[in-house]
C-alpha cells in the first residue's frame, strides 16, 4: 500500500502508475486527498489523462508502484 507521504509527493508531476492487477494509468497528478478526506477511508490521488479533461482516481491501495515521467 502506498503511504500519503507517497502519494502527496507526486503532486503536480507527470506520472505513470502500475496497479496491482496490471493495469497501467500515465497522466498528471492534480489531486490528492488524505484517508480523512476520503469516505471510504482510503487517500487517493486524481489523474488527469493526456487530452483529457477529466480525472481518474487512484486508491492508495490499489497501487502497486508510481514511476515520474517527463511526460
């Protein structure tokens, strides 16, 4: 599981996470919310794909690794 520390520390950076079942999530992090933020208890980050106007949510838990890109 990342830790807050972690997941905080990627935003406003371009980023390319790996999940734990595989799959793949590249964009810019301009979210981040704490365990206490978040109803289901889990901090979380918001992903904002290429050419995209909307974001994703990735769950601490969920994530296996965060690699930062230059992208």
């Amino acid at each position: 599981k990342m830790t807050e520390r972690e997941l905080f520390d990627c935003l406003g950076k371009n980023v390319k996470i790996i999940f734990k079942d595989g799959q793949i999530l590249e964009g810019f992090c301009e979210g981040f919310d704490t365990e206490n933020d978040n109803a289901p208890r889990k901090a979380s980050i918001d992903i904002r794909q290429k050419n995209s106007s909307h974001c994703v949510v990735a769950f601490a838990d969920e994530i296996e690794k965060i690699e930062l890109t230059d992208n």
